[in-house]
C-alpha cells in the first residue's frame, strides 16, 4: 500500500489474522532447534517467516530450508559485514541463479555497514560494500524481488544509493530499523518501509518515531538468529516474539493490535509483491 491509502475491503480472509516476520536469519540453527522455533513461531500467529541468508552459501541454505518448510520463505544476499573482499562474480552468479527460485520473496541481507570492524579488512572496504550493495540491487532487479536492507552507522551513504537506483520503485524496506524521524520519513518518501523489531521494546526515540509514522509504511521482523551468549535459552530473540513488537506499536498508537497485525501483514505483502505470491498464499490457508 501507498500512504495514505486504506486496507483493501477485499483482502483474502484469514490472511490479515496472522503476522508475518520479515526478515530473520534462522537458517543458522542447526537441524535440531528448527522444528521448535517454528512451532513456537506458529502457535504465536507468525504465519510466515523470511528467512534471509547473509553469504552465497547461507543463502543456498534458507533457500534449501524454505522448501522443506511451509511457514519459510527465503532471501538471498551477502551481508556487509561478512563480506572481508570484494564479493565474487562467482559468488555473484550464485546468487542470481539462486534469486530465480520460486522460494525467494527477497535480496537480503544486502547494505552498508560502516562500524570499524566491519571495514577493518583495508582501505577498499567500504567501496567493496558500496560495490556490492548496487550489483545486488541489479539482482534484485533483474528478479523484480524486494530490497530489505541493513544500514549501520552509514545511514546518509546507503540512502543516497538507495535513492541513486531506485529502490523505491523496486520495493523495500530499512530492516532493524532504530534511527530519527527525518530518517524514518527520507525512507518512506522514497516509497520504501519501515522494518521494527524488539529495540521498540526499549529505545525511547524509536517508541516516538514509531507513533508517527504512518502506519501503512510499518513491517515486523525480530532479525532472530542463535543467540548462545544468551544463557538462558528461553530468552533468545524467535520469530515467536513478533507479537510484543506488534503489541509495543498498539500501546504507542492506542489502537488494538489486532489492527497492528492486519495492518503489517498487508504491508509486507505489498513490499514483497508478485513475488510474495506464495506466502499470501500460505497465510489465505
Ligand atoms: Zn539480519
């Protein structure tokens, strides 16, 4: 949905009554943990889950994972921070072939991230980034997939690029997504979302940026992946925990979260367009 438009009347019933977390890195469980993530995501009404890859063979993996699993559906990319070279033609290759899939909703996770670890590797790193990020939008393009990207510490670079290709018109959205309000609204005036995860539990700025935005710019995703720093194992971040996301953004807009759960449902399948086919699909059954 553009701003300022309204829920579609006819939308599929049963779809908007559950949620859709887009973008979450679960393929790094190992075989094991995957079925109880998944039951625990499912019995918290997240109907979907994007699963997204953050290097040519993770990517290959929630692709893999996607189609053995009907709640999943995957993103291809290589992230910023594991990049450590310039990425490959080969791993490029491997990527589009992989972009082609019909499991694939996305080109994620793809995006700028300019904290000193990230560009340790040498001089290049950030051109290397910068490199990679637009042949991934060419990707995502050529796929007509969305773009749901990272940005950190590296917010005016990676909008600018952003803006440069077009973005916008391909659809995407800013995952993670803790900045300002002016920041907010550069990337819903380039028609791209707002992705919000568990940081809305507890950053003050964010809480206030998240009652202003207009709520058709709004997705959910909780970016989960193991967490073993975390001794008890009971709190590691799951795809389960999209609801006290979705329930934080109610409060912040005194509305029930039911509307919360129709109304970024609605806009995660408008980001992820024709090629979110299935999993409207998958949340209509
Ligand atoms: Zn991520």
């Amino acid at each position: 949905m553009r701003r300022g438009e309204t829920h579609a009347p006819d939308s599929a019933p049963g779809r908007n009554r559950l949620f859709v977390d887009i973008h979450t890195h679960v393929e790094q469980y190992d075989d094991s943990e995957l079925p109880g993530v998944l039951q625990r995501a499912a019995e918290a009404d997240v109907g979907a889950i994007v699963v997204a890859g953050v290097t040519a063979a993770s990517s290959a993996r929630a692709v893999a994972l996607a189609h053995a699993n009907p709640a999943l559906f995957a993103a291809v990319g290589a992230h910023p921070q594991d990049l450590g070279g310039p990425l490959s033609d080969t791993d490029l290759g491997k990527l589009d072939a992989l972009a082609g899939d019909e499991a694939v909703v996305a080109m994620s996770e793809i995006g700028l991230d300019f904290q000193p670890s990230s560009l340790s590797y040498g001089d290049q790193a950030a051109g290397d980034q910068k490199t990679a990020l637009r042949a991934q939008i060419s990707i995502a393009r050529n796929h007509d997939l969305a773009v749901i990207w990272h940005m950190r510490e590296a917010t005016a670079e990676c909008l600018r690029i952003m803006r440069d290709e077009k973005v916008g018109g391909l659809r995407g959205a800013a995952h993670y997504f803790q900045g300002s309000y002016d920041e907010a609204s550069a990337v819903i005036d380039m028609g791209c979302k707002i992705s919000l995860a568990k940081p809305l539990l507890r950053l003050p700025w964010l809480q206030d940026v998240a009652a202003r935005i207009p709520l058709s710019a709004v997705v959910l995703e909780t970016d989960s992946f193991p967490q073993p720093f975390k001794k008890n194992r009971a709190k590691w971040t799951e795809p389960r925990d999209i609801p006290l996301v979705a329930q934080k953004l109610a409060d912040l807009r005194g509305i029930e979260v039911s509307e919360v759960m129709a109304a970024t449902t609605e806009n995660a399948l408008s980001l992820l367009g024709a090629r979110g086919e299935q999993l409207a699909t998958r949340l209509g059954a």
